[in-house]
C-alpha cells in the first residue's frame, strides 16, 4: 500500500472511531457540549448524528457553568455516589476518558435502581463534574464521621467535615416526591 492509501485508511478508521464515540455518547444522553468536547466531528456532523440517532433535535442552551449543583444536599450524595465508582474504575483496567465516563454512569445508574431512587445525576451533569474536578474546582474530602467520601470545595477543611448523610440539612427526608432520597 502507498503511504498516500495508507494515510487515506488511517482517516478513515478514525473517522469510524469518532462516530463510534459520539452515538455511545448519544445513546447514554449526552448534550451536544459533551459530544463537541468529547469527539473530533464537525458541529453539523454532530447535529446530524444526533438527529440520526436519538430521533430528534439536541436541547439547546448549555449548562450553566457553576460548582453550586453539585453541593447541593441530594445533588451531593449523587455526585459523590458517582463520583467514587469513577474514580475506582480509574485504579482499574485501562479505558479512555469516554469509556470510563459510560461505564461509570451505568454503575451509578444501576445502584440508585437497586435502590429504588431516582437518578439525580444525567450523564452531561457527570461529565461536567470530572471536568470540575480535574480543573481542582471541585474536590472529595472525607467525612469524619463515616469515613466515605464526599464531592466538596477543594478547600474544605478535612478536619470538620460531615456529609450530607450523617448531617442532613432540616428539610432532609421531608420530600414528599416518590423517588427522593429519604432518611430514616
Ligand atoms: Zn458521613
């Protein structure tokens, strides 16, 4: 084969790698910024994929762009949940970010199922969350009392801190809403 045909078959293969990413990412429920972020394709290319396979138009408007979601009461306990089986499939057997991010979510996903709560997370909100993370805008500290760790403000003091599980705000386990986390 010429290094031109060679060249030719790299682009595509690469090409049908990117497409592969991007309708995974589609099918967990990705917004456009993740795909956009995430593959190499054409905004347009994007736009026709994700018609293609989620059957319609992607929602519009981005997130917005603050650490507050994630520090929330519920929010918290689910973005840490997420969080810690992340970062332990991380110590494991060697994916991309992509793969990792999926495969991590579907755990997530699974565990609030079992547990018959509804998932608080969406897949753009977790991917927005390692990006914070990675960025150190985010962090995880330990919670003194049980141990488990906790999405935080990457200047929390370590010393006095307790999780939203073990000091649950006042209005905590008064949620009327099926699905809620409740306390007992
Ligand atoms: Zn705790």
């Amino acid at each position: 084969m010429s290094t031109a045909a060679a060249l030719a078959v790299k682009s595509v293969l690469n090409e049908s790698r990117q497409i592969e990413r991007a309708a995974m990412l589609i099918q967990m429920g990705a917004r456009m910024q993740v795909l956009e972020s995430e593959t190499t394709l054409s905004y347009e290319r994007l736009i026709r994929l994700y018609k293609e396979i989620a059957g319609k138009s992607p929602s519009k408007g981005q997130l917005p762009f603050s650490t507050d979601w994630f520090l929330t009461w519920q929010e918290n306990i689910h973005s840490s949940l997420f969080l810690n089986i992340h970062e332990y499939l991380s110590k494991g057997a060697s994916l991309d970010s992509v793969e990792l991010l999926t495969r991590a979510y579907r755990l997530y996903a699974e565990q609030v199922e079992a547990a018959g709560i509804d998932a608080l997370l969406s897949f753009t909100r977790a991917w927005r969350l390692v990006k914070f993370v990675e960025a150190s805008m985010l962090g995880t500290t330990a919670c003194t009392q049980c141990g488990g760790r906790f999405v935080t403000e990457p200047y929390e003091n370590a010393r006095h801190y307790t999780c939203g599980l073990c000091n649950p705000p006042a209005r905590a386990g008064k949620s009327k809403s099926a699905g809620a986390l409740m306390l007992h």
